[in-house]
C-alpha cells in the first residue's frame, strides 16, 4: 500500500487557487491594458430607460415600504426552506417535531400581522389621524414651530 502524505492530498486544491489568482490577476492587468481611455461624455453619463429620455431625476432613496416587503419575502422564504428538512424527517420526530414547527410557523404569523397592522403592504398615501387634518411635512412643521410663541413670551 502507497502511503501519501496528507499535505499531498491537497495539492488540486492549491494548484486550482493558484490558478483563480492568476486569472483574476491577468484580467484585471489586461483589462486595465486594453481599455479605452476616451473621457465620458454627457450622453454616456445619462441614464437609458429603453430609449425614454427621462423628464425629471429619478429619485435617491426607494421608500422604505419596498425594504419592509423585501424583508417579508425573505422571511417567509426562510420559513419554507425550513420546512422542506421538517418534512422529510417528520415521521422520526413524531409529536416534538409537530409542536415545534407550530411553534415557529405562530412565530412568524404574528410577525406577520404585526407587519400588516402597521400597514407594511398598505402601498397607498398614508393615513392621517383625524380627517380634515393637513398631511403633515417636514415644511408644515417647521413652520408651525417658527410661527408658535417662545415660553417666555405672556398669552
């Protein structure tokens, strides 16, 4: 029998990493090399939209209501990868198994109506407190504390 030494073993492993760096090296080196160096212009700078000349900037920040819906959708797809192994071990676990997935799945139903009842998937204008009252800005504000008197001042 051939005895091999343990560091021998890993020898693909070394030559395939020592091949990745020096790809990504020759990539970045030609890449660098072969480049054109023509300064951007105003039409290459503008962003396309399928040959639509946009009218005004598009906005900075997305609203948060996307992010909230995004991490909905993650939590509920991690739920579910967590229920493909539960259901393929379901008749080992037995009982413990049954309760402990309703336990998680209750968990993340009352996250999930917590989310719905602070009006996480509610994509229309937000609602006010009392109708009749104006939405209120961060220009109304300031302008309703410029125009209120100090405390000092007498009623």
């Amino acid at each position: 029998m051939v005895e091999t030494n343990p560091v021998v073993q890993y020898l693909p492993i070394l030559i395939l990493g020592v091949l990745a760096l020096a790809f990504t090296v020759f990539s970045l080196v030609s890449s660098a090399m072969l480049a054109p160096r023509k300064k951007p212009t105003a039409a290459k700078l503008a962003p396309y939209e399928c040959g639509i000349v946009p009218n005004q900037e598009p906005p900075q920040r997305f609203p948060v209501r996307f992010y909230l819906v995004s991490m909905i959708f993650i939590i509920f797809d991690i739920e579910i990868v967590f229920l493909y192994p539960w259901a393929v071990v379901f008749h080992q676990i037995a009982t413990f198994g049954l309760i402990e997935v309703i336990v998680f799945a209750a968990v993340v139903f009352v996250s999930f109506l917590y989310l719905i009842s602070n009006g996480a998937l509610t994509w229309g204008p937000p609602k006010t407190l009392q109708s009749g009252m104006p939405s209120r800005t961060s220009e109304s504000t300031i302008t309703r504390i410029s125009a209120s008197k100090s405390p000092g001042e007498a009623a």
